[in-house]
C-alpha cells in the first residue's frame, strides 16, 4: 500500500522511500540538525556563562580627574516620555560644567514642543543641554547620533533611549571605567518599569533576561565580541571615530559599529549589575516590529562584516562566537520550514529505522532543553529567591517565539534579498507598573497581514493535532499545542488591540485629545531645581509607528 509518499512491501518489513518522501525526511532532517545546532550553542553559552561567573569586573578607584561626557538623547515623536528622560538626565550627579546635553529630536508632532519647552526650562536653571532639530531625518537613530557628534564636546557619550530612565549615578557608576585606554564601550543592563503589567511584558521581560544576563555575561566575560545595545551605556568618542563613525546601512547601526570597533582592538565591558530601566512594549504589533527589525539588522550586519570577520586575526572561538550571534535570526525561517513538515514527515514510518528516530527525538529534546536552561539560568542568577515561579512562563515564550519566526521570518528574507527597509520605531506610553491605558494613546503600530497568516498557521496546525492524536503520534502532541497556543493566540491579539485603537479612534477623535508631558517631583542634586510644570498641550492627530524614525 501506499502511505503518504512511503511504499510499503507487504511481505516483510521492509520499504522504500518514493521520489515524494526523500525530499520531504531530507528537508525535515536538515531544519531539525540547523535548529539543534544553534540549540547547542545555546548550552555553550549557558556553559560559559557559569564557567566565567567569576571574571565579573570589579569596581575601580574613582578617577582623579573625571572626563567630561556628552549625553545624547536621540527621539522621534515620543511625546509621551522625552520630558521623563529629559528629567532623569537632569539628576545625574556629575560635575554640571563636565555635561553636554544633546536632545537630537527628529519629531515631526507635538514631541518638538515638548521637548523644546523642557529644555528651554532646565537651561534656565543652568543645566548645560541643548534641543538640536532635524527636518529630513537621514539615517534615522544613526544619522542623529552622528550629527550630534559634531558639536559634542565630551571625551565619553552617554545614549539614552526615549524610554529609559537612567539613575542618578549612572554616570560614576560606568566612568571610572574607562581609565583602560583601550576601553571604547561601557554597556549597562536593562530592567523593566512595566514588567507586571501584562503577560505579554512578563515574557518580554524573560526573553531579554535571557539576552542581557546569559549572552551578554558569557560573551563579556570569556572575551568574545558583543554587542553595544544602543542605549544605556558610554562609548569612547575617539573609538566611533576610529571605528569609521555611526553607519546607517543597517537596522541595527548599533551592532555594526560594535564589530568594527571590536575588530580595530578596541575592548568592550558589560556591567551586569549597573541597571537601567526601560519601558517594555505592551502592544503586541509593536513588540513584533522590534523583533523583526532586530532579526533583520543582524542578517544586515552578517553580510556587512562576518567576511571581515572571518578573515580578521581573531581567535576560532572569537569568530564562531561572532558567527551565531549575528547569523541566528537565520533559525526563523528554519523554523517555520520545520514546522510546515511536521505533518507530512509525520507519515514516514521512522519506527522501522529505530536509530534514526532516537536522532531526531535526542534533537528535539536537547533543543527544548537548551531554551529552557538558557532563560532558567538568567532567572536563578538575578532572582536567586524567586526564579522558580518563571517556569510557568516557559509554554507561553515557547508559543511566543513560535509566533516571533513567522514575523520575523519575512524580515530576515529582506535582509538576504538585499531589500532596504525604514527603522520602524517602537511606541512609547509612559507605562509603568499597572499604570495607563495604552489603548487610549496616539502611537500605533500597523498590524498589517501578518496576523491573518499567523491565524492561518494556527487552524492548520488544529488538523495536524488532529492527524498526530488518530496516528497515536503523542510525543509530538505538546510541540503541536505550542504552535496552535501561539499562532492563533498571538494572530488574534494582533487584530484586536489594532481593533481597540480603530474603536476609539471612530469614537473619539484624535485630535480632540489632550497630553500632559510627565516631570517628576524628586528633589534634585547640587543647585539643579525642579523646572516649572510643563502646560497641557492639544494633541497631533494618531501617528503611525512606521517609516523613518530615530528611537527604539
């Protein structure tokens, strides 16, 4: 009889893969020996990262003389959270006369006179900032970044995110540092105000753990290339010079001047206990934009520099690091080809080759396993006391990652087609804790066609439960319920908060509505004093979080 593509003899146990089978177990097999590759690369960081825990760097002396440091604030329509940065900065305790301030606004709505109107307020009270404007918006983040360089005056530059909200001593913290003359970047870690505000920011915030505590640990540490992460942190100006300065051929110019500079000798330092706090995305449109953005700008920045990588006098282990770390959004669309197969594979008799099926079962278990070891060890090293309850977590980021490879998987096509793409910002709300509506806000993110594919997958992988329950094929079973919880959950969430937005939009106009910039009330350092509350302000109509743009 014939079964799906494999002939079967009757007469014994024996068969033979037809023309269809072949390609279909050879497509299968080699999606799941890529997939199982970059799972144990994951283990190799999980294993560095525990091997060199104790390479952490220590505290230097305070600086005799400490350097003068230039700010950059790089915004582009964030009206809901420049004023809060703008705050932050302004209590930074460091000399004042060391300070140069640089608000690099590339807004094109109410944003400009926010930001103006509150740095016009701190410069009255002798906070050395400046609001620095552009109209055409060349580059995006990086082209702001570099024309702000040209009348910076510090020796270091500090760059903050509009969303971030950096601690009074941020800077004394990260500044001593660079007495290592050879030191170009100081990178801090991100932390979330808004982490508890949905489930959604509670997995965001487990998957940037993952990122911030384990790769950047390990990589930093063991002496392996890693990325600045475009905020957050200090670079010394000398090094963007010599590193060729800020580039904008990628959509991640932060990663691409992180290599080069790192390939012309320069060192690197994470500080893993220096925190930053940031704004997570609570719109699930706008959280995928970012993942595909940065999936694509690392392919962008793969065929920019691994050849130069490659050829450079780094060490084998630098390279292969530097090779996974900028080729991983390559598993994207890896995974969804292995999830397209999993039915049809399905139909092959693996039971009569026993070795082969342990292959692929040891594949699949040790890829699952490496995902969970990677975000456990994150959780158990931040909170010692409380990282067991981020298992409940887990089914839900495997579901989410799922979802993300199916977004992410046309970004990264983009990217090796050669085709250019805008830097699609992140919408900011001022959210932290269980505060705001965000709903209720101006800034969307499109949701596109996607969501509509997403479901797609989602009612197709029903039948595929379906198919495996009736061919008692119950190992496979949970795999399947993942892809269903992820592509249907995650389509329909898309569709609805866009929907919420229409709503309201039909219901209320836009424009009638009104913002109140955010100062906070703390008691500031030296001379510096609160500036005047910020007036109202009548909104722009909606803005759509697409197209050109400078902030994450």
């Amino acid at each position: 009889m014939i079964l799906a593509g494999v002939a079967l003899n009757p007469f014994n146990a024996h068969y033979q893969f037809d023309s269809f089978a072949v390609p279909i177990l050879v497509a299968y097999l080699t999606a799941l020996a890529v997939l199982s590759i970059y799972g144990i690369h994951r283990c190799w960081l999980v294993y560095t990262y525990v091997r060199w825990r104790h390479n952490a760097p220590t505290a230097p002396a305070v600086p005799a003389k400490w350097p003068s440091v230039t700010i950059q604030l790089p915004t582009y329509n964030e009206r809901y959270v420049i004023a809060r940065l703008v705050d932050a900065v302004a209590k930074f305790d460091y000399p004042s006369e060391l300070l140069d301030i640089q608000v690099l606004d590339d807004s094109t709505d109410e944003t400009r006179e926010v930001a103006r109107a509150c740095v016009e307020q701190w410069q009255r009270r002798g906070l050395p900032i400046r609001y620095m404007h552009r109209s055409d918006r060349s580059g995006f983040k990086a082209g702001a970044l570099e024309e702000g360089l040209k009348t910076a005056t510090g020796e270091l530059v500090a760059m903050f995110d509009a969303d971030f909200i950096p601690g009074p001593d941020f800077l004394r913290r990260t500044v001593p540092y660079f007495v290592d003359s050879k030191l170009a970047v100081v990178q801090t870690r991100w932390t979330y105000l808004n982490r508890s505000y949905s489930l959604l920011t509670e997995i965001e915030s487990l998957m940037l753990d993952g990122h911030f505590v384990v790769e950047q640990g390990s990589r930093s540490r063991s002496g392996a290339f890693f990325n600045f992460n475009g905020t957050a942190g200090l670079w010394r100006r000398v090094a963007i010079e010599d590193a060729g300065g800020w580039q904008h051929d990628t959509l991640t110019e932060d990663t691409d001047l992180s290599y080069r500079a790192q390939l012309r000798g320069w060192r690197f330092l994470y500080l893993q206990d220096v925190e930053c706090p940031s704004e997570l995305p609570v719109e699930m449109n706008a959280f995928k934009v970012q993942q595909a953005r940065w999936s694509k700008g690392l392919i962008q920045t793969a065929k920019k520099l691994l050849p130069r990588i490659l050829e450079s006098d780094a060490s084998v282990r630098v390279k292969a690091e530097a090779f996974f770390h900028l080729t991983a959004g390559i598993t994207s669309p890896i995974m969804v080809l292995f999830s397209l197969l999993l039915l049809p594979a399905s139909f092959v008799p693996l039971d009569r080759h026993p070795l082969l099926s342990l292959w692929i079962n040891l594949c699949g278990l040790s890829s699952t396993a490496a995902v969970v070891a990677f975000y456990l060890v994150s959780q158990h090293s931040l909170y010692p006391r409380s990282w067991k309850k981020s298992i409940l977590y887990l089914p839900l980021l495997f579901s989410l990652g799922i979802d993300l490879a199916l977004s992410n998987t046309k970004a990264v096509m983009e990217a090796l087609l050669g085709h250019s793409s805008d830097f699609v910002r992140t919408p900011k709300y001022n959210i932290d804790g269980d505060d705001g509506a965000w709903h209720k806000k101006q800034y969307w993110s499109p949701a596109g066609w996607v969501p509509y594919l997403e479901i797609a997958f989602g009612i197709f992988y029903i039948f595929v439960l379906v198919s495996m329950w009736q061919r008692r094929n119950y190992l496979i079973l949970p795999f399947v319920v993942t892809f269903i919880l992820g592509f249907l959950g995650i389509g329909f969430m898309s569709l609805m908060q866009r929907g919420w937005k229409q709503l309201r939009e039909g219901v209320r106009p836009a424009s009638s509505s009104r913002v109140q910039p955010v100062v906070s009330a703390v008691a500031f350092p030296s001379s510096r004093k609160e500036p005047d509350r910020l007036p109202f302000l009548e909104s722009a109509p909606a803005v759509k979080a697409s197209g050109e743009s400078t902030g994450d």
